[in-house]
C-alpha cells in the first residue's frame, strides 16, 4: 500500500496528512507530539497498510500544514482539537481507532469527550492525563503557567535547544546509537523556521489547560473504560513510567505495555508497536475491548 501525501482545506486551513490503507478498511487517527508532525508516524505505514487506513495529519503550526498568524489562531488545545475534529470529518473518517503520543494526548482525549460515538478505541503512547505522570522535568513549565513573563526566556531557549530536541528521543536510553540522529535534526531546524518559537510558546502556556481537565478525563474513563491499549517507552525523561499504571486503574481491562524505547517509541520499536496494535485493532473489532490486562517489558 503507497503512502498518500495530501491536504485538505478545515476552517480555511490547508492541514497536510499522510493516509495509507484500504479506504474501506478501519480507520487509525495518528495525532503526533511536540515538536514533531505526521512524519513521525512513517514507520507504522509500511508495516499495518494492508489492514487499516492510516491517517496522520500534521496540526496547524506544525510540519506541513498551514502555520496562520496568532492574532487570528489561537494557539491552544482546544482549537486543535476543533481543527482535528474538523479534519477527521473531511477525510471521511466517521469511526477511528485514535492513537495520541505526546501532544496527541490532550488533542485527542477533547475529541473524544466531544464526539465520543466517533471513538472505537483509544491507543495511548507517552502522553499524560494524570498529574504524577508530570515530574521533576516540568517544574520550569508549571512556573512558566504561573509566571509566563518571568519564565518565557527559559522555555523558549528549551524550545530552540538542539540538545533538548536530541533528549525528547534519547531520554535515559543506555544505547544512543539506536537512534538516527536526523530525527531531532529535521525537528530543531523546524522549531527554528521564523515565527515558529513563538506559536510554541503559545501552545506550552496553553498546556496548563490539560492538567485541569485530568480529572474530567479521568472520570470519563473510568465511565465509559474505552478499549485502551498504552504503549510505553520507559526511557522518556519527559513523562514518569509511572503513568501507564494510572492509566489501568483507571481501566483495569487496559492493555498496558512497558517497551524498550524512549518518547518516541516509534524511534525503536516499530515492529513491536505494530503487532501490538494490529492485535488490538483486531479486538476491537471483535468487539473484545482490551481483552488482557497484560504488562510486559520488551
């Protein structure tokens, strides 16, 4: 199956998105992280096109999509998550297995609290909706909330770090030379086109939105217990590894993984990743849910 690279007008936005798959096939919405863009999604379309439709679309701001001005786009979660919503319905895509990583998380959890007849079954990789899963790295960021002017230097300089884009992927990993370095490379050098700094910095403000509607989030899953799959990779500096087990005691039926790669799991473990979600689409189709409340370290 060929990887599509098209776009589509949401909102008077051009959005850019990769699609693969049979077009009749079950649909996997793949929301990405910061500072990425669809493209971080690649490796999963060679490996689950022959029995999914594949759709990654990069948000406004990011990648190849439309990067309007902040005097008429906000820049927070909520518009995100409208345009996504917007975007899904474009597309054609009615129902969606939805995969959010990182930023995805937030981006997706509004959608689905939105329109959760949409929602066939949710995959969560390294991204956070409990306040534990926010550690020690991101007491600059909850300053920042507070103080946006006090702190704005500090966050933009992260932003703009060659070295902070490199540990996103790396982490605590013991064995660097798994990763290509032309990952952070491409991404630093998108954080560094004009304007983009401070479309981000908009964007992290925001972010003190999402840890307020943890609770909203978590109480909807425990209603409803989603089929949930959380994909893990245990050296991301970013997130706690605690939070995959507060994910299941939100659903005790969730499939939990702990895998052998960092933030960007996708960086190390694509095949893992891909037969465990092609199992889980499976499922859920077979209308099994989650099925086993496995936990493994790969």
């Amino acid at each position: 199956m060929h990887t599509r690279y098209r776009s589509v007008v949401v909102d008077g936005l051009s959005v850019f998105y990769r699609e693969a798959g049979p077009p009749d096939a079950p649909v996997l919405l793949l929301l990405h992280g910061f500072p990425s863009s669809s493209r971080m999604f690649e490796p999963l379309f060679g490996r689950l096109a022959d029995q999914l439709r594949l759709i990654a679309p990069d948000y406004p701001g990011f990648g190849h999509s439309d990067a309007p001005d902040p005097g008429g786009f906000p820049y927070t979660f909520d518009r995100i998550a409208a345009t996504m919503a917007g975007f899904a319905a474009a597309v054609g895509a009615e129902h969606y297995l939805l995969y959010g990583q990182d930023y995805g998380g937030p981006v997706g959890f509004r959608m689905a609290l939105a329109d959760p007849g949409r929602l066939r079954g949710l995959i969560v990789q390294n991204a956070v909706a409990h306040d534990s899963g926010l550690g020690p790295f991101w007491a600059t960021r909850r300053a920042f909330w507070q103080d946006r002017a006090g702190h704005e230097a500090a966050i933009r300089e992260n932003i703009l770090s060659l070295a902070a884009t490199r540990t996103r992927h790396v982490g605590d990993d013991p064995d660097p030379e798994r990763y290509d370095p032309d990952l952070w490379v491409d991404e630093h050098a998108f954080l560094n086109r004009p304007g983009v700094v401070e479309r981000q910095l908009d964007l992290m403000y925001d972010y003190r939105t999402n840890v307020a509607s943890y609770p909203v989030w978590q109480d909807w899953l425990r209603r409803t217990r989603p089929p949930l799959l959380v994909l893990w990779g245990r050296h991301d500096t970013s997130f706690e590894n605690t939070e995959p087990e507060a994910y299941r005691s939100d659903v005790p039926e969730a499939e939990v993984h702990l895998l052998d790669g960092g933030h960007f799991v996708l960086d190390t473990r694509p095949d893992e990743v891909a037969t465990l979600i092609r199992t889980f689409a499976a499922r859920v189709r077979a209308g099994g849910g989650s099925g086993h409340n496995v936990s493994r370290e790969s």
